[in-house]
C-alpha cells in the first residue's frame, strides 16, 4: 500500500507540476500565432531555452514512469480515476503559481472530481 501511495503521488504531483512548468514556460515565450511549420518550430527552439521547460519535462517523465510502475501492480480501471486528483493540483498550480483566475464552477466540479476519488479509494476492493 505504501509502494502505491508513493507512486501515486508521484503521478499526480509530479506529472502535474510539470504541465505547470510547461505552460510558464509557453507563456513566458508567448501565444502561438503563428501555425506555419518554421514559425512554430522558433516558438519551440525559444521554449527549449527555459529552465521551466526543461524542469517540466524532467518531472512529467518521472510522473509517466511511475504511472507504468502501478500498472504493474494495479488495475487501471482503478488507478485512472485516483490520477484524476491532478485536476485538483493544476487548480492549486495554476491559481498560485501561474496567477490564473479560477472561478467558484471550477472549484465546484474540482470538489466533486474530489469527491468522486474519495468514492473510488472507498470502493476499493
């Protein structure tokens, strides 16, 4: 059980954190306006310069590698719903770390995802 809540947080942590690196990074650089092939290959080149990026895809690795742990171990049709507690960690991410306006809806439904990760983890069997 220990071995699954450590992997698990890795997933969910882990995994997420790094989309919010991501996105600083692509924000730090700027909207994509362009879709032609060699403007968006600039936009990447530029990204690839940031520690944000770089710090990102580091920890979505170590979030993607754990998740192929648990299904080792684990039933997916129970470790997909728990992974759903990433909606919970972007909200945090991108309300305090990215600056971003999250409406009362959105904290609604981010309760309910909640929510329903509680009913699964109960319902284990």
């Amino acid at each position: 059980m220990a071995e699954f809540i450590f992997l698990m947080f890795l997933i969910v942590v882990f995994g997420t954190v790094g989309e919010i690196f991501v996105s600083r990074a692509m924000k730090d650089h700027g909207e994509v306006k362009n879709f032609r092939p060699r403007a968006l290959i600039a936009v990447i080149v530029r990204a690839l310069h940031s520690k944000w990026m770089w710090l990102g895809v580091a920890m979505m690795a170590i979030g993607f590698f754990s998740l192929l742990a648990v299904f080792s171990f684990e039933n997916v049709s129970f470790v997909v719903p728990v992974t759903a507690l990433s909606y919970v960690v972007g909200a945090l991410g991108g309300r305090f770390f990215l600056g971003e306006r999250v409406n009362l809806q959105r904290w609604i439904g981010i309760l309910l995802v909640g929510a329903g990760v509680t009913l699964v983890l109960i319902g284990r069997s």
